[in-house]
C-alpha cells in the first residue's frame, strides 16, 4: 500500500536538537565532541546528506567561522556545501592538525600508544579518540587493526594476530577475552598463594578440642558471642536468629512488590495501569451493553518521536563507573520506552543518542564498521546484550558480580531483596543466564529450602510466575510464623497468670 514520504529535516528540526558549537579553540577534545554531536544530531533527524555539511557549519563560531567563510571563498560556495559530511570532517581534521601544534603530540602519542598496568579499556578507549583525529596515520581499518595490536601485552599480543580479526571490533573483543583470561589466572593465582599463607599447620603438643576446635588443655572457656553459650566459636553456632511476632508482621507488611511490564515497585504485572486500561478495553462493550465486535479496527496509536521520547528525561551513559550506571541506564531506558508505547524501531536508535563521551566515542566506532543502518536495524535486547558484553569485558568488577549471582540466596527471608538483587545482576551477567529458562532455574536455586519444591512443582515457565509464586510461598510461610508466635505468647502469658494464681 501507499507510505506515506518522510518530511525532510529543516534547519529548525536541526536546532532543536541543541547541536554544539565549535570555535576552532581547545581543537583536540572540541573537535571530536563535535563531530561525534553532529552525526548524533543527524541521525536524530534523518538529515539528508546534501544538508549535512550546510546546517553543520552553521554551528561554527569565531575562529572557526572565519576560516570556514575564507574557505567558502576559495572554492565557491556552492562547492563547499556540495561536499560530504565525511569530506568536511578530513577537511577539519587536517586544517587543525596543520594550524594546531598539539596534533602532532597526538601522532606522537599513537604511535607509542600501548597498554599500561594491564588497563585495556582506557588503551581502547583513547586509540578511539586518536585515530579519529590522526586520520593520515591510520587510513583504512586495516591499518587501525595492525596499529591496535600493536599496542596489546606481549603475552596477549600473538593470540590476536594468530585469530586474523578482519575488523577493528573483532580484535577488541579478542583482546579484551584474552586479558579477562590473565586477569582470572592473576586473580586465582594470587588466592591460592594467600589461602597457603593463611592455613599454617599447627605444630604444637597441645590437644585439639573437639567442640571450639582450639588446642588448649584446660575446660574449654571460649564463649559464642551469638548464644552466650562456652564450648564453641560464634562462626559454629548453630542458633537461629530468633525474630519477634512483632518483627516478622512488620516483615509482611513492608515487603515490596516489583512489576515485571514497566520495572517499579509497589504493584504486580497485573495492576499495571496501562495493561489494565488495554483489557478493559478489550473486555468492556458499548452503551447498549454489547460488545464490540472482535473484527473492528481499534484506532492506531500515534508513534513515539524523539521529542515524546526526550520529554521523559531518559538518562546519559557516559561509559564511566559501568557497573552500576549500565543496569540504571537499561532500566530507565525500558520504562521510557513503555511510557511512550516506543515501537522496536525506535528504541535502538533513541536509545544511542543518550550516549555521551566515551561511550559515545565506542557506539560511532561500532557503527562505522558495522554500517549505521546495520546497527539501528538490530534489537534493544541485542543492544543491551552487546554493551553488557562489551563492558563486562572492559571491567574487571563484573566478574565479581557473577561470582555473586552464582552465590546468591535469599537471606533472612527477604525475598524483595533477593529478587531485585536478582535482576540487577541477570541484566550484566548475560553468559551465566541467556535465555529466560536458565533465569527460571537460577532464580529458583536461591530460594529458601522450604518453598523452592513448591515454586518446582508449579513449573513455571516465565520468570514473573516464578517471582509471583514465590512471593505467594513466602507469604503464606511469614503469616504461619506470625500466628504461631501470637499462639506461643498467648499460651505463656495463660500460664504466667495460672502460675501467680
């Protein structure tokens, strides 16, 4: 059928999305924030490459203005705006490599450019942001790939070369595996010497007590700080924290639910206000008290633009302190999205424009060795499958997250904690949990003893049902426990009162 055309973007559609200005001052850092802005900007507006140079230097300011209308000058200005964003860009770069002494260090710095204190993400991260300023030092990807292995640990250096990587974020990824291998190997290496040094033989002829597991001779007089109790350590008692009735109806009361469709707490799925209003919808007839027939055609909700999207006030990624701003950016994000009805299109796309600095600077590298349409055209879920994978690598501390995962339980019966816990963690550690099946059984594992047969039997195949049922459980277990203490206390108050009797 006939589609409608795209409206073309107009220089006030370009202002709207605030683009930066550039002086010619400050060139290194400046210059590349502008350009990484600018292609932002023209994404954002579906910019046709003949505007893209034209409403570019219109952001130019004084130096920078100057020589641009002394440039426009020279060659005409027809033929000026008739050049390709790309050609403008080399054009720049070489203009303020020539006129800024600073580039030269900048070459200088490439080209002795390696891995320092086995740091591979800040090496990755500046040789992004040098070789889009050295454009004369390294031309083709190719020649990024050679000078980016170059830089690598010896000891990591020929396992890259020997995977022949054809593109540049190949042999990023290869690296970045080979150094998380290291780095487990150092990790491991240096717990065992610890644990050596830690378990000293006792090589006395004093007697091993049973009980404290301390050599002594005389009565045990080593005292549980947990039960008041001589004859073991606090780290061996056996006695449960005991909790009040008082104490575990407050528990019952305060838990917090979480809803699986937008991600807040204090209402299930089934009490989200927009799938509420939808099965309404669905469910309520017309005046006469019939309902509408099944074929008729709801009216379409119009699609989300970028300005519905921004008026949300979605968060910016700067790709610093990634463990927990990356989980805060992906939740945010999901509830943006189902705030405006986002069609998957969409999301990718709005999504990356959030993005600032360095992991701004990772995206536009991605995308040009990808091709832009390839990388808008994938999932949200393999976007986030992708950064989580990208700076799972890039950071050291995730590791310590999976470990995590892999020991999570539920403690002191707080089941609202462990599953939010839960889902912070599956949204980073995508290669311990990939599909929602392995998230099902690795949810279950953690629960309590006493209700993780009956979440079992009930299987589950989604994991909010897993989540539902177990709160359920766990409801039902906390308000047992409630009535039986009430019962205990009432039976020990009757006594105390026969008893004064």
């Amino acid at each position: 059928g006939y589609r409608p055309v795209a409206r073309e973007c107009t220089y006030q559609d370009f202002m709207k999305c605030q683009p930066l200005n550039f002086k010619g001052t400050e060139v290194v850092v400046t210059l590349i924030r502008w350009f990484e802005k600018m292609e932002t900007v023209f994404h954002i507006n579906n910019c046709l490459e003949k505007y893209q140079v034209k409403y570019a230097t219109y952001t130019l300011l004084n130096s920078a203005l100057t020589w641009w209308n002394s440039h426009k000058r020279n060659i005409r200005t027809e033929v000026a705006f008739a050049m390709s964003w790309k050609e403008l860009m080399k054009l720049m770069a070489e203009v303020y490599r020539l006129r800024n002494y600073e580039i030269q260090k900048m070459e200088s710095e490439l080209w002795n450019l390696t891995v320092k204190n086995n740091d591979l993400t800040a090496y990755t991260q500046r040789f992004q942001e040098l070789t889009m300023m050295c454009t004369k030092m390294v031309l083709e990807e190719e020649d990024q790939i050679e000078k980016f292995i170059g830089g690598l640990l010896d000891n990591i250096q020929g396992n890259v070369i020997a995977a022949e990587p054809t593109r540049l974020q190949d042999a990023v990824w290869i690296a970045n595996n080979l150094m998380d291998q290291k780095l487990k190997g150092y990790a491991m290496k240096n717990a065992e010497n610890k644990k050596m040094l830690e378990r000293k033989p006792y090589n006395g002829s004093l007697p091993l007590r049973n009980k404290c597991k301390i050599h002594h001779e005389l009565p045990c007089t080593v005292r549980c700080e947990k039960c008041n109790k001589i004859g073991h350590l606090t780290r061996d008692c056996k006695v449960t924290n005991s909790t009040t009735s008082t104490q575990r109806g407050q528990i019952v009361n305060q838990r917090v639910v979480t809803c699986f469709e937008c991600g807040r707490q204090g209402h299930y799925r089934s009490d989200y206000p927009m799938l509420k209003d939808q099965n309404h919808r669905n469910k309520v007839g017309n005046k006469n008290g019939v309902r509408e027939a099944r074929g008729k055609a709801l009216p379409v909700a119009r699609e989300c633009t970028y300005q519905d999207f921004m008026k949300c006030q979605p968060l910016n990624f700067k790709g610093t302190e990634v463990v927990v701003t990356l989980i805060r950016w992906f939740e945010k994000m999901e509830t943006v999205f189902h705030i405006n009805n986002c069609l998957e299109k969409y999301q990718v796309k709005y999504a990356t424009y959030t993005l600032l600095n360095s992991a701004l600077t990772w995206w536009n590298s991605h995308k040009r060795n990808i091709r832009t349409e390839v990388a808008f055209a994938m999932s949200w879920k393999e976007l986030m499958k992708l950064m989580a994978e990208v700076y799972r690598l890039r950071n050291y501390e995730i590791q310590k997250m999976e470990s995590e995962l892999w020991n999570l339980t539920v403690k002191n019966n707080d089941l609202t904690a462990y599953t939010q816990r839960f889902q912070e963690l599956t949204m980073m550690c995508t290669k311990m949990v990939l599909e929602e099946e392995d998230q099902i059984e690795k949810f279950i594992g953690g629960l309590l003893d006493n209700i993780q047969g009956n979440v079992i039997a009930a299987e589950p195949t989604r994991l909010q049902d897993a989540v539902w049922i177990a709160n359920n459980l766990m409801d039902q277990k906390l308000k047992g426990y409630a009535m039986k203490n009430a019962e205990n206390k009432k039976m020990l108050e009757v006594n105390q009162r026969d008893n004064r009797g």
